[in-house]
C-alpha cells in the first residue's frame, strides 16, 4: 500500500471515532441526566444502576478515543495490581 493510500484510509477511521466518541459522550451525557432525575426522585437503587451504565459508557469512550476518563482510571490503577496477580504477572 503506497503512502497516499494509508493516508487516505485513515481519514475515514478518524471521522468514525470521532463519530462514536461524540455518540457515546452524548449517551454518557444523558444517562447522567437519567441519573441525576432518579436521585431527584429518590430512587436511589435507579440512580446507581444508571451511572454504572454510564461507567461502562465512559470506559468504551476511553477505548474509542484513547482519551483518559477520570472515572474509569481510578478504579483500574485501584485494582491493576491485584489484576496482575491473577494473571499471575507478579507474585503474591
């Protein structure tokens, strides 16, 4: 493949990230307005249910665009040790 064609190529890969990144932060958006209406409410069972959707929303976001998501970080760096264990990259 010349160089023209990989540059031409990865217009289009980058306007389709961009078209899911913008999608998802638009979901992510409103299933935080849903949540903010269920605390309102008082449902708070709906509330945590909604912002766990939103979570996975967020870490899909991150996958998309390589953009950190503050929320999705914190529980991994929490965790990675422990997640290495299992793979058994490091010893217990």
């Amino acid at each position: 493949m010349s160089d023209a064609t990989a540059a031409t190529d990865a217009v289009p890969d980058m306007d389709l990230r961009g078209r899911i990144f913008t999608d998802l932060d638009r979901l992510a958006f409103a299933l935080e307005m849903e949540a903010a209406e269920h605390l309102e409410r008082g449902r708070a069972g709906e509330y945590l249910r909604t912002q766990e959707r939103r979570l996975g929303v967020r870490l899909a976001q991150r996958l998309v665009s390589g953009v950190p998501a503050d929320e999705v970080n914190g529980r991994m760096d929490r965790w990675d040790p422990g997640y290495d264990q299992r793979l058994g990259l490091v010893r217990a």
